[in-house]
C-alpha cells in the first residue's frame, strides 16, 4: 500500500513551513484521519500510510521530515518499520502505542523513536510533541555548525558536539537524536542533579510535567547503551552525570 498524500498545500498560525512533511502510520482511519487534520491544521504537509510495507515504501519515496509510528501495524509491526527507515536516513519518530508496558517502550526507544505516546492521547498533545521534535532537529543542526562546542570527556567517555558522536573508550556509541541532547544536557552539568522537570523543559522543550516517564524511560535506554553507572538517580527528584573528579 502506498501512503496517501493528504494534504497538498496548507499553513497553519504557527507558521510552520509548507515544506516540512510529516508521514503518520496508522492503521485505524479515524485515528488516521484525525492525526492528519490536526497536523494540517498546524501547517504541515501529511502523508498517510496504513501498514508497515506501505510505511516503508512511502518514507523512501515521500521523504518525510518525521514519522508519526503505531506500533501495531499489518504486514509488519512499527517497531520493523523504525528500523528500516532509521537505517534508510535518520529521521524523528514519535511512536505510537496502545499499552503502556514499559518494556514495549524501551524496545521501542532502542530501535530508534525519540518519543512516545500512549493512547488514547489529546490531539493537542501530539501536535506539540511533532512541533519539539522538529526544533529539536533544528538546534541540532545548528549545533553541528558551531565548532565553539567542541567535545566534553569525561574519563573514557567522550561526547563530540560538533559531530554529534559519543565514544566509550574505544568505541562508538549509537545515541539517537534525544538519548544525545540528554547525555549533552546531564554533561553540561556534571554531578549537578537536573530534575525530571528540567530535562523536559530542556531537551524537550516540554514544560508538562506529565511527560516526566518519558524521561525515566529514555534514561534507561540511554543506559543500556553507555553503561548505568554513568548516570545517578536520585529518588524522587532527577537524574545526574556521574563524571570522574579526575579528568
């Protein structure tokens, strides 16, 4: 199945550009057809597929700027198709999931979505988080050309901000997108402890403290990837960078 162009030519108050394309997956029309206004409505250009080869297929030909993903698709799952178009070009996704199982979701993160919602979700909501997702791209972008930043290492661990790369002794590491503005965020500050709330607002441009599981579940992907060491809860409060006192 090919993806549906629904939404040929629109701008919303916002003043998102026309140019930026969203791609939702999504195989219930009503919620479909639902995402689709609401993003057009936000200015967007949206594309519609129904099923995880039509998903596929339509991302190598439609170039999208993000992938609204549901997880449970025909054909084969979102969690398929998140792999297959992260390794065609990287690319946001916010994913889209009927449980809230929290195993789901880290599977979920370490195939390669950067966010997640569970239905049902507002409208409202997912426009926001589509529009984050977005500028976030934006920031790293122009991150990526201002060599000032340069890298931060800490013992074994090096962060490069200019190449948005992470290595671990002698190897690199595969951070997506936001598991690299978290790392970046906690290194701005080692040992500093940065409450849940604050990494919202900072790397996801998120004042809604409802979304904090969203932050303790990307930890825990991100943790997995550089080891758990390297990051201290504190119960109750957030998270910090436990960085060697010797550098």
């Amino acid at each position: 199945m090919t993806v549906t162009d629904i939404q040929q030519d629109s701008s919303g108050s916002n003043g998102v550009s026309t140019q930026r394309r969203v791609l939702v997956v999504e195989d219930e029309p009503t919620i479909a057809e639902s995402i689709a206004a609401r993003l057009g409505a936000e200015g967007f250009k949206v594309a519609v597929a129904h099923d995880g080869p039509g998903a596929v297929d339509g991302f190598h030909t439609w170039q999208p700027d993000l992938v609204v993903l549901d997880v449970m698709l025909p054909g084969f799952d979102g969690l398929e198709v998140c792999r297959r178009i992260q390794a065609q070009r990287p690319v946001p996704v916010l994913m889209l999931t009927a449980r809230d199982d929290e195993t789901d979701l880290l599977v979920g993160l370490g195939v390669g979505a950067d966010d997640y919602m569970t239905k049902p979700f507002s409208m409202r909501e997912l426009a926001a988080r589509v529009n984050v997702l977005l500028r976030r791209v934006e920031r790293a972008q122009q991150a990526a050309r201002t060599p000032a930043l340069g890298s931060l290492r800490f013992g074994d661990l090096e962060i490069d901000h200019v190449q948005r790369r992470v290595r671990l002794g002698s190897g690199d590491v595969h951070l997506t997108p936001t598991e690299f503005d978290l790392l970046a965020c906690l290194a701005a500050q080692p040992r500093a402890v940065l409450t849940r709330e604050q990494l919202l607002a900072e790397v996801w441009d998120w004042t809604d403290a409802s979304g904090t599981r969203t932050v303790d579940s990307h930890v825990k992907a991100l943790r997995r990837k550089i080891g758990a060491s390297w990051i201290r809860t504190v119960h109750g409060v957030g998270y910090a960078l436990e960085a060697p006192l010797t550098q």
